[in-house]
C-alpha cells in the first residue's frame, strides 16, 4: 500500500511536507542538532522508500511540484535581503571580498588535498566547486574534467555538514556578529546553510542567500583559473 501512495502526487506532496513540519517540531524540541528538520526528513523518507520498496524515480515524479518550486524559493530569498537592505549599507565591498576570499580558499583547499593526497585532476577537479548551489557546481565539474555525480554527493554533504556544524562553531567561537554568520553559512554551505541562517535570524537569512549567488559567480570565475594554473605544474 505504502509503495502505490508515495507514487501519488495527491499523497506524496502532503506527506513529504507532513514529514518535513514533523521533523521541524521534533527538532525545535529537542534542539539536538542530528534532529536538523532537513537531515531528519531526508533519513525518515530514505528508510521509508528502502522498507517499501518504492524506486525514487517514481518518488520522485510523484513530488514534481517540490523540485519545481526550488527556483521561486530561492528567488524569494530576495525578498529577505530587500528587507534587510539597510544592513549592506557601507559593507557592500567588504561583504564581496569576504565572499570572494571564501571562494578561494574553498576551491584551494578541496582540489589542493586532493592532490596533495594523489588523488589526481580528475578527483580535485570533482571537489573544487563543492561550497556552491548543486546546478553550478555540477557544470562546473563537467567543464573541468570532474565526475559530476561525485560533485553532486559532495555537494550535499558539504551542505549538511555546514548547517549542522556551524551553530556549533559559532558558540565555540563566539561569532555573535549576525553579518558574519550569514555570509559564512552561504558561502560554505550553499542552500542548506542558508536554511540553518534563516533559522538563525533575518539578517543571517538574507545574507547567506545573497552569498550563494555571488558565491556560485566567483567560483565559476576562479574554477578555470585554478585548473589551468595546476595544468602548468603538472
């Protein structure tokens, strides 16, 4: 029964949504922090999918409306930066060197382990654009010489990991400053982090989807760069 309704479109939508508000009150409770309403609503519907046998591609054409209102979400992001506007005043220059150092360092210091580790081109260029948004980081890699479906897994766990880390490392830290969370969860960890900053607070939300554009533009700037500066050492 459970493997025909997750491939419902009048049952799947409702019930992801159900699982992901399920998971969001679970987590405001108990604030343990592997509880994180998008890790939890990911492992509750992967299990589910496992014990009934259902294959995700048909779970996935069932929750069509879901991948299809990414884009407004993420357009929507815009909102909460116009509404916090005022807070880039007089920041705007160091807010883009801030991102654009994040970037840097993101790509230097994935591809540069890897070959330091022997892992060759082929895997440094497939690490490199793991700190931006799934879309840009999968041409990215392509264009590179990368494996784009390797890109996509360390996307996603390089997401997960900054969101569920990052409150932490504030705290041990003592990064109070709501500017410098914002801009550090979207540079680092893309859409998942910026989910963590808008839980955070307004101004870390419209600063973190800020930083994933600007983020995605630097990186598809410097990934060639780099590429053809390892290629003269190679």
């Amino acid at each position: 029964m459970w493997a025909s309704l997750l491939t419902e479109p009048l049952f799947c939508l409702p019930f992801t949504l159900g699982v992901y508000l399920g998971s969001s009150w679970i987590y405001r409770k108990t604030k343990i922090i592997l509880f994180q309403p998008m890790l939890l609503t990911m492992a509750i519907l992967i299990v589910l999918l496992i014990l009934t046998h259902t294959p995700y591609d048909s779970y996935a054409k069932a929750s069509w409306l879901i991948d299809f209102l990414l884009g407004p979400s993420v357009v929507a992001l815009g909102c909460l930066l116009y509404d916090q506007m005022e807070v880039l005043k007089g920041r705007l220059f160091s807010t883009l060197v801030s991102i654009f150092i994040g970037a840097l360092v993101g790509i230097v210091t994935a591809a540069g382990i890897v070959l330091l580790l022997g892992g060759g081109k082929v895997l440094a260029a497939s690490m490199g654009p793991k700190s931006v948004t799934t879309p840009i980081a999968i041409s990215l890699s392509a264009k590179s010489g990368g494996i784009p479906a390797l890109t996509a897994v360390v996307v996603v766990i390089t997401g997960l990991f900054g969101g569920l880390v990052s409150p932490f490392l504030f705290k041990v830290l003592r990064i109070h400053n709501p500017i410098a969370k914002g801009l550090a969860l979207g540079t680092s960890a893309h859409g998942m982090g910026t989910a963590t900053a808008i839980q955070l607070g307004a101004v870390e939300g419209a600063l973190a989807g800020m930083a994933i554009g600007i983020m995605g533009f630097f990186t598809a700037i410097l990934m060639p760069l780099i590429s053809y500066i390892t290629s003269l050492f190679s």
